[in-house]
C-alpha cells in the first residue's frame, strides 16, 4: 500500500473546495489516512519547495502557499502517488485532462489548487514533513 501527500493549497480552501476535492479521491479509490488545516509559516514554505528555490516563480509560489491556511493530507492506496497525480491533472490547468481537479478548478499554473508528490521517495519525505507517524491511520 502506498502512500502520498495532498495539499489543497490556499486558493482551494478559500473558495471552499475542500469537500469537492477530498471526494474525487475517495471516488477514486484513494484513502484519507492523515488529514489536516495548518497556516504555513514562510520558513515551512521555503523548506518544503527548496528544489525549486532557483526557479524564477520561488518569491511568488511562497508568497501564494503562506498566504492563507491548506490542507494536508497523507492519502494511502495501491499506486497512491501515481493515482494521485492523475486525479490532479497536469501542473499547467490548461493542458490538462478533462474531469481533473486542476481542469475541473485551478486557475492558473502557479494557483493550481493542489499539489501531490512526484515520487515515492519524495512521497515519504513530504509526508514525515506534515505528518508524525502516529497521526497516520
Ligand atoms: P506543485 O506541484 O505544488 O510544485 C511546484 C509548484 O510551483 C507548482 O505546483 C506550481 O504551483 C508552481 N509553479 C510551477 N511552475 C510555475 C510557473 N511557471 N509559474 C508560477 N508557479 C509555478
């Protein structure tokens, strides 16, 4: 069984989306094992995305992700990272796929609605960042 990190990020909790996106997942088979609202601080933010502090969007994705309160999740299920992924969309809304969380709400590539792992072993290390192991059920 794997499992996965979900963030419902600012823009999909302030438009009250939250119940809207937790239901495609478990629509489709994936399992809510750790759920929770927190505010990141900017230092959260800042070590949560640090691959991507070179990239010219860093300032901007950091300003967006502190900017009010997301939810993270640690959704558990057979092949949780790559279903995940494909229950998002791609990262730019408008490539992709009909029916997607992205398609469905995102509003731009830098306000996507969500984020989810990319990989197993990331998968692990954004889940021990949001998640003790004893809050995971
Ligand atoms: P996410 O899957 O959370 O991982 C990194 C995030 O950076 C990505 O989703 C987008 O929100 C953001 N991002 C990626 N590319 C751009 C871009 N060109 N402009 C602004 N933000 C971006």
């Amino acid at each position: 069984m794997e499992r996965t990190l979900s963030i419902i990020k600012p823009d999909g909790v302030e438009r009250n989306l939250i119940g809207q996106i937790v239901s495609k997942f478990e629509e489709n088979g994936l399992n809510i094992a750790a759920m929770k609202k927190v505010r990141l601080s900017k230092h959260q933010a800042e070590a949560f995305y640090a691959v991507h502090k070179e990239r010219p969007f860093f300032g901007e994705l950091v300003d967006f992700m502190t900017r009010s309160p997301v939810v993270v999740m640690c959704l558990k299920g057979e092949g949780a990272v790559a279903k995940n992924r494909e229950i998002m969309g791609a990262t730019n809304p408008e490539e992709a796929a009909d029916g997607t969380i992205r398609k469905l709400f995102a509003k731009s590539i830098g306000e996507n609605t969500v984020h989810g792992s990319d990989a197993l072993e990331t998968a692990k290390e954004e889940v021990a960042f949001f998640f003790a192991e004893s809050e995971i059920y």
